[in-house]
C-alpha cells in the first residue's frame, strides 16, 4: 500500500520506518526542513534502538521517502496518518490540537479521490468528530472515512512494540475502511497480537483510558514504597507478591521516580479535563496527577535527607537522567526538578546518560555532563541511581568513586541492599 504519515516525530517516524519495512511505500512528511534534510542524509533525530538500520534499509530500498512537499505525497497515497504532537494547551490541562485540525484543513484543499485519514495522534474523544466537520464537504463526496488507530509505543522499546502488538485498536464505523486497515495490518497482526475494531470514539478513549490506568499502577506502587519504608518492608517483595496474581500483572509495579515522559503526565490531564466537558468526576485519575506531583518533591526532600540536610558544595552524580533507560527523551522527567533544586542549593551537580548531553541542564552554572561513568562518579559524595540503563546495573562503586563515606541513592533499586552492607556503602533505596 501507499502511505503518508504527517509529521516526523517519535510515532510518525517510527510508524512509517516500520510500516516501509512491511514492504509499503511510505511518505513521512513534514513541514520542518532542517528535519527532512537530515533524514534525507540518514540521520535519525531521535534515540530509538533499531530504528537507524531499518530506516536507511527501506530508504535505500526507495520504499521511505522524506519530503515537505504535502500535496504530492497525499495524492500518492491511499492511507494519511495524521501523526503530530497534542501538547498540553498553555494555562491548561486540555490537549492542545491545532497541529491537528491544521492538517485536516490542509487535506481539504487536497484531497480529490478516496482516502482514508487515521489520526494516530493521541487526541480526546469525539476529535474524529470535529475533523469531520473541517471535511464535511469531502465527506458529503464519499471521498474520505476518517479512522481512530491510537499508538501504544514504549519509547525505547518501539520496533518491536510495533511488529508484536499486543493489540491494534482501529476505530470505524466503515466497512470499507475498516477492510482496508485489516489489510495494512494483516502481516504483523496474524503474528501474535489481535486487531480489535471499534467506534471512533471508542477507540480516542482506549487510548487515554489505557496511559491513565499505567500511570495509576506507577503512582499506586510508588505511595505503597512510602509505607515500605516505615514498616521495614521490602518493596520488591509486595510487587512480585502482587504482580503474580494474573489479574493484577507485574508490569508498571515497580517502585521508583514519578512517572514522567511524552504520554502519561499529558494524557492523564487531557482525561481529566475531557471529563470535566461532559461532567463527570475521575476522582482517581485526578489524585493519581496529584501524587505524581508530590513525589517529585518527596525523592527531592529525601535525598537532601540522605546527605544531612547540607547540600551546598556536595558533589552529587546523577546516573542517568531520562524518564526511563533506551531513549533521550527528557519531557518531565524527575531529574530536571531535582537538578534545578540542588542547583540553587550550591551543590555541585554532575551528570552521565547514555544518550548524551540535555539542553534541560546547560544553563545551570553548578551543572556539568560526563561523558563516561568514571569521570562523572570520582569523588562523589553521592551517586543518585535515577534511570535504570543496562549501563549502570554492574558497577563497582569503591573503584568509581575513590573516595570514603559516599553516599548511594539507588531510585530504581537495581542493587541488594545487602550486598551493599557487605561492601561497607551507604546505601538508599525505594520502599526498602
């Protein structure tokens, strides 16, 4: 098949390198050239495992094509996918969709035989709805079916979440499209996974109800890791006591930093605000955002605890910085609050993430990265464990830091406490 998807970032991208590998001519468009240009020259603007060599395989293959020129690869194509971002709207919790509602315009002027348009974009139910309406005079011409395919992606983990789905949602009330979209995914969905289709709507709420209900776990476990540690309890214990049970999962039960990244902090609140428009109270998602929040400033208050309330010229490292490990992906992540706080508390901040320097930190006088472990922990008076990459699980810190009485705060509790006490570090996990 013929494909465009509208927009070059994480799910616009990933989705169309992989849907090219499937053996479809794909269009990625979009209207920054700078972006273009690059991969154009084969140079992935994201931090994605896999992705670089699929990419210049299909490339070089001519199946992926990278252009601005809109018009050309929408009448090329009989499938668009409308993959741009829906931040949060400035001074509010609703998503914010003019990217969205700007292509459906542009699409207007240019559509002139039948096309499907899927929003793979993360949008509030009933957004189908109102593209409708931009379309209404290529809707009254059979010309358009307007789709749901939410994306459920785990950055750092995409290339394979796209070829074994656990699932793929498509929301339509046409036959004909619903076929067509069958057919698109027939190679990967006959391997494992299952293809479920549903109302439009229903399947713009799938997607939200699903990132609030992970968020909810990750919140949950993270408030149980704070009675842990007042009753002498492992954590680790509840979580795979819990996670055993098949109804509940161990997935997403693991205590750590709040929850962070480019979907559960935005759709949480576009949920919440989703339901406030049609009255109705989430009480729970609504305490989960909270929490959430507040966890930040307690791991903030605990490790000013750790080092004895008395941060000023303490060297403290931080082993990661990203939401979570395999991408550069910074969007509310825990350090950047943490850093800025111990910033103007005059410690002296040193940082080391596999994926490289983040813009987050350059400005911070008392902030500097490392490009490698040992130069970013020697003589540390602290190591904060904040991301868990493969990079940081088997480390001799005796040898790293050199120096007597440093302190561990181990966030995502990749270390035996135990094991710990035996090697005489001062060590400080989550909900342990």
């Amino acid at each position: 098949m013929k494909l465009c998807m509208i927009g070059t970032g994480y799910v616009g991208l990933v989705s169309g390198v992989c849907f090219s590998d499937l053996g479809n001519t794909v269009y990625c468009v979009d209207n920054n050239k700078n972006k273009i240009d690059l991969l154009n020259d084969n140079n992935v603007p994201i931090y994605e495992p896999g992705l670089e060599e699929i990419l210049k395989k299909n490339y070089k293959e001519k199946r992926l094509i990278f252009t601005t020129d809109l018009k050309k690869a929408v009448l090329n194509s009989d499938i668009i996918f409308i993959c741009v971002g829906t931040p949060t709207l400035k001074n509010s919790d609703s998503a914010d969709l003019k990217y969205v509602f700007n292509v459906a315009k542009q699409l207007k002027k240019i559509i002139s035989r039948y096309k499907i348009i899927v929003t793979k974009s993360t949008v509030p139910v009933c957004t189908g709805d109102k593209i409708e309406k931009i379309l209404s005079n290529l809707i009254n011409k059979n010309l358009v079916d307007v789709v749901s395919n939410p994306e459920f992606l785990r950055e750092g983990e995409a290339i394979r979440d796209f070829i074994y789905p656990d699932r793929v949602i498509i929301g339509t009330n046409s036959k004909k499209a619903n076929k067509i979209m069958n057919t698109l995914y027939a190679p990967i969905v006959k391997k494992t996974s299952r293809y479920y289709s549903t109302s439009r709507r229903g399947a713009e709420l799938i997607k939200y109800a699903s990132n609030a209900f992970l968020a909810t776990k990750i919140t949950y476990i993270n408030e149980l890791a704070n009675l842990c540690e007042k009753t002498g309890v492992d954590i680790k214990d509840i979580s795979v006591g819990m996670g055993s049970d098949e109804r509940i999962g161990g997935r997403f039960l693991r205590a750590g930093p709040a929850y962070g990244g480019s979907c559960f902090p935005k759709d949480t609140r576009a949920l919440i605000n989703t339901a406030n428009q049609f009255k109705t109270d989430l009480s729970i998602i609504k305490s989960v955002i909270k929490s959430n929040n507040n966890r930040k400033i307690l791991l903030t208050k605990r490790l000013e605890n750790i080092l004895n309330n008395r941060l000023k010229n303490k060297v403290i490292t931080f082993l990661g910085v990203t939401f979570k490990p395999n991408t550069d992906d910074m969007r509310e992540a825990s350090s950047i609050p943490m850093i800025k706080y111990l910033n103007k508390k005059n410690s002296k901040i040193r940082y080391h993430d596999p994926s490289g320097e983040k813009n987050e930190f350059k400005k911070l006088k008392n902030v500097k990265y490392y490009k490698d472990i040992p130069s970013a922990c020697l003589n540390s008076d602290l190591i904060v464990l904040h991301t868990e990459w493969n990079d940081f699980r088997v480390l001799n810190f005796k040898k790293l830091v050199k120096k007597s009485n440093f302190k561990i705060f181990d966030m995502r509790n990749m270390y035996s406490p135990s094991k710990m006490k035996n090697l005489k570090i001062k060590y400080f996990g989550i909900g342990r």
